[in-house]
C-alpha cells in the first residue's frame, strides 16, 4: 500500500518562512503529479501547488511569489517552500500524489501563522 506522509508544518510569523516536505513510500517517480493542497476551518480544501513528472509547476495565485514546489529526488521528497507567510495561510496542508487513476492523501501537517 503507497502512503503519502507529510512533515514540516508548524508555527511561523507573518513574513516568515516555513517548509513542508512530503514523503511518498515508493520513488515519487511513479506518479505522474504531487500536489500541495490547504483547507482552513470553514473552507474548502484548496490547490496550492502541483509539480509533474516533467517538473512543471502551478499554483494558486494567492501564493504566486511566495511558495515554490519542488522535486528533491536524492530524498524522494517534494518539497514545499513557503515565503513571506500571511496570516490566510493558516491551514492544514496536505499532500496528494497521482498514479494514473489513483490518488494517494496525507493526513496533513498544521501551518499556522501569528505573532
């Protein structure tokens, strides 16, 4: 069975920076898209940002600037690098990783940023 395992989040100032790392049990190399989504309290789960296996790379324009995805292929790890965090970052993220017609969570890891 694929896990898909998360790690990273934590509390972070307005301005700061934090980064999350996601973790799948097998090489990241057999799916074809990993993405980063978010989802506050009372909101909808979010795309944040998504790599494929041609490492191009989106995301949601309220993070465009600010957070870059990327590919760690010596540690099998995509990684999510968040700059310049606002207080609407907030939020559990989570990774999603695609094979063919199969998607793969994780349980999430809590970003949470205040002063």
């Amino acid at each position: 069975q694929i896990r898909v395992v998360e790690s990273g989040g934590g509390l972070a100032q307005p301005g700061g920076s934090l980064r999350l790392s996601c973790e799948p049990s097998r090489s990241m190399l057999i799916f074809s898209q990993i993405n980063w989504h978010r989802q506050s309290p009372g909101k909808q789960r979010e795309l944040v940002a998504t790599i494929n296996n041609n490492d191009i790379t989106d995301y949601a324009d309220s993070v465009k600037g600010r957070f870059t995805i990327s590919r760690d292929t010596r540690n099998n790890a995509v990684i999510l690098q968040m700059n310049s965090l606002k207080p609407e970052d907030t939020a559990v993220y989570y990774c999603h990783a695609r094979r063919d017609v199969e998607d793969y969570w994780g349980k999430g890891t809590q970003v949470t940023v205040s002063s």
